[in-house]
C-alpha cells in the first residue's frame, strides 16, 4: 500500500468536487473501496473522510453512505439554476447594507489621529491597553451593572481563540467538561484536539436542565461546563431568569466553573447572562466577529482574577492574542458608536429573515427564536438529515445536518440547521421556499440520490 497523507488526498477530493466531477448529492464510494482504488489503509480512508466533513464539504452517517454537500462558492447567488452557485444557509456571518461604509469612516477617521493610531503598531498585549478594556467594559456590561469587569478582560484574536485558550487554561487533557448534547461544532474539534473528554447534558426549551448538571457532575467529575445561556447554536433557545437562576445556583453550590459563550447574545437587548448574575464560577467568552465582521475583530474574556494568568498564558503560547490593529479599530468602533449603530441594524435583519424562516417553513414544526441568525429544522420521518443536506445540495443551498452539532454520535437527531444571515433577504426567501418545496415533495418526490 502507498505511504499517503491523508490530507492530500482529502485535497483531491475537493479539488475534484471544485472541478465539478463531484456534483452536491454524489455518493463517495464506500470507505473500504476507496481504499482500495487508491491503494491505502482503511484507517488512512477514514482519516480522508473525516477531515473532509470536517470541512464541511460532505455530510453522512454511519451506514447511510457519505455525500457531497456542496457546491463551488461564486460571488452571486441563484435559485435552482444549473450552475455552481451556492446559497449559503450553513455559515453564520452577517453583514448589514451600511456596515461597510459604517466601519470604513470611522477607520479613516481613526487614521487621522496619530495619538490614538500610533497603538496599532506596538507589540500585542492579552490585557489590551487600559483605554480598550474600559471602552470594551461599558460595551458589553448591560447598563454599566458589572463595576469590576473592566480588570477581569483579556484579548484573543476572536471567539474561536478565546474558547480554546479559556479550555486550555481550565480543563487538563483527559478531564471532563459538560456540554450541551447540541452544541457548538467548533467547541467539540477543539476539545478532541486538546485531549479534553465531552459530557453531553440533556437541553430542554431553555437550555441544561439543572438536575442534569447536577447529576453529571456527581457521576463523572466535570472539570468545568461549556454553555450558551442566550440564544443557544443551533436550537436558538435562550434561559429564563428563574432557569438562570438555577444554574448559577448549581454552579455555586457544586463548585463547577462555567465557560459562557455569549456571541449570540448581543443580539437580545436582555441576553440570559451567567456572568454578573451572583456567581464567581463564570467565564464570558464574547467577540465582535458577529456584531461587526469576521476579517477584523476581537475575542474578549472576561474571567476571574485567579484564572488570568493561566489564560494569559494560553493566549501567548497559542500566538491567540489579539493583534494590536485589531485592538485600536475595535476600540475605536466600540466607542465612537460605530459597532452600537452596526447591532440596532442588525437586531432588526434578524425579526425580518426569522419571520421569513416561520413563513416558509413554520408549518414544519420550525424551532426558532425571532432574535436568532439560526433556525433548527426537524425533518419528517421521509427524509433523512443526510438525504435532506445533500437534496438541497442539489438546489446548490447549502444546511448544516444534525450530526454536526451532536455530541454523542449515536443520539443524532434527525434535523438540519439553518443559518439565515448571508445572502440577501431576497434569495434566503427563495431558498427557503424551495427547502419548503423539498420537504414538501417527500416520498413522492425523486429520489435525493440515483
């Protein structure tokens, strides 16, 4: 048998699905005979699939085949045409018409003063500059109610870092930490990359049950708990006060350090935080990747003073700090107003493209909140989620199955997500209308798959 990486051979495939020789809704050979045709192990062959679901560009099951997902991303969008357009309803990065000219004036502005730019060429700090914590403070604390977060702030690049340098920094390899039995893809890649062991902890309509959490921690011991409060991915759900409660409750009275992902949150004007509301065992983790835009933004921690040298250590071993141009412009957003006129704009795209998810497919048993940029699809017993990812596929709109969210790989629920915030309202509308249309089609429509 050939010597083969398995990520050249992952670049193969997609390279082959870029040339269009792999449409959305082709069926890979089965592991064994991939293999096979190209003379590796079939442990190398399971390594080439997983890491192209890993990209996202296919999707399967165990015993269901694995299929193609999508197609090759253009600069337009389409409906049903037959080209290699995609119309994106798995990513989550949402833009509004005035950002752009929003973020750019006050960049210019910035650049014309030389005081405040000359920071954006200094060597990158995790505590940022005191200027950058008291502007991010008043930023995030709802109605200046968190007096002492200012000193409890450090800096990542973005969300993604600031979740693994605070999992770095709080759970040793091989501990356990509790999780949403959905949860966040990204949480779960980078606990198998640090050694850390996921304990799924059943949701209901607000989130952990509180008895759950209780329970996990008797049996197995969690190091620590990863939770979204406000606004959960993918399910959309957000705590009570009286649900909030309880939790930060168990989390006192258990001794359990919750890891709170607020991204979402801004998107509620009254987001169910953990952290302020009467613990010492919270971390917030938050970013302005969502309120303003991925290609420059800021990662914030907000954590106990104890743990700050542990995660500032994290956040410089990992080369996780947020970079010094980062830290001016977002300062700068955050405080001009720039980043607060950008999230109004925002919170209002949501309740438009959420009352066209309930249109089209509310008649589905649709899980939504009005302030989410996700919705969760439960499927009919024709469809699975695999079928369903791969038809739509075909349609060239792109939706995220179950199994992506799923902790325990046995207990996958037969959903898709979908993430409403990239393509213009016009064509979220007819996609929507034609995922509608798919689920509408079932068993008498053609079959998914020839």
């Amino acid at each position: 048998m050939h010597s083969a990486n398995y990520t050249e051979l992952a670049d193969s495939v997609a390279a082959d699905i870029r040339a269009g020789k792999l449409r959305p809704g082709d069926r890979l050979p089965p592991q064994r005979d991939f293999a096979y045709s190209r003379g590796i192990a079939v442990s190398t062959a399971q390594r080439v699939y997983a890491e192209l679901n890993r990209r996202g560009v296919v999707s399967g099951e165990v015993g269901r085949g694995t299929f193609v997902r999508l197609a090759v991303p253009a600069a337009k969008y389409a409906v049903g045409e037959p080209t290699s357009l995609t119309i994106d309803l798995d990513l989550n990065f949402p833009t509004v018409p005035e950002q752009e000219a929003l973020l750019s004036g006050s960049l210019a502005e910035l650049m014309r003063r030389d005081e405040e730019w000359h920071a954006a060429f200094l060597p990158a700090r995790a505590y940022g500059t005191r200027a950058l914590r008291s502007t991010t403070a008043a930023f995030v604390s709802p109605g200046g109610r968190w007096p002492h977060i200012t000193e409890s702030l450090l800096f990542a690049g973005n969300g993604k870092q600031a979740i693994a340098a605070v999992l770095a920094a709080t759970v040793r390899r091989g501990e356990v930490l509790g999780v949403e039995a959905l949860t966040y893809p990204f949480l779960k890649t980078i606990a198998q990359q640090l050694g850390i062991r996921l304990f799924p902890l059943p949701l209901d309509d607000e989130g952990v049950v509180p008895d759950a959490l209780i329970e996990a921690h008797r049996d197995v011991g969690l190091s620590a708990v990863y939770l979204q409060p406000t606004l959960q991915n993918p399910l959309g759900v957000s705590m009570s006060p009286v649900r909030r409660s309880q939790i930060v409750d168990v989390l006192n009275t258990e001794h359990i350090l919750a890891i709170e992902d607020a991204v979402y949150a801004f998107l509620d004007p009254h987001p169910a935080r953990l952290y302020g509301f009467g613990s010492n065992q919270v971390v917030l983790i938050d970013s302005l990747s969502k309120r303003l835009a991925p290609g420059l933004t800021l990662g914030i921690i907000a954590a106990p003073r104890e743990l700050h040298e542990n995660i500032s250590k994290a956040l410089y071993a990992g080369a996780l700090v947020a970079p010094s141009l980062a830290q001016t412009a977002c300062a700068r957003w955050m405080a001009d107003g720039t980043a607060a006129k950008i999230v109004e704009a925002k919170r209002a795209d949501v309740i438009a493209r959420q009352k066209l998810a309930r249109q089209w497919l509310g008649r589905f048993g649709l899980i939504a909140n009005p302030q989410a940029y996700h919705c969760w699809l439960p499927l009919p017993a024709a469809w699975r989620a695999d079928t369903f990812v791969a038809a739509a596929a075909r349609d060239y709109i792109a939706v995220t199955p179950g199994s992506s969210f799923a902790v325990t790989p046995g207990h996958v629920p037969n959903a898709v997500r979908l993430a409403l915030s990239a393509p213009p309202i016009e064509i979220l509308s007819e996609a929507l209308e034609k995922l509608a249309s798919i689920l509408d089609g079932g068993c008498d429509a053609p079959p998914p798959f020839e």
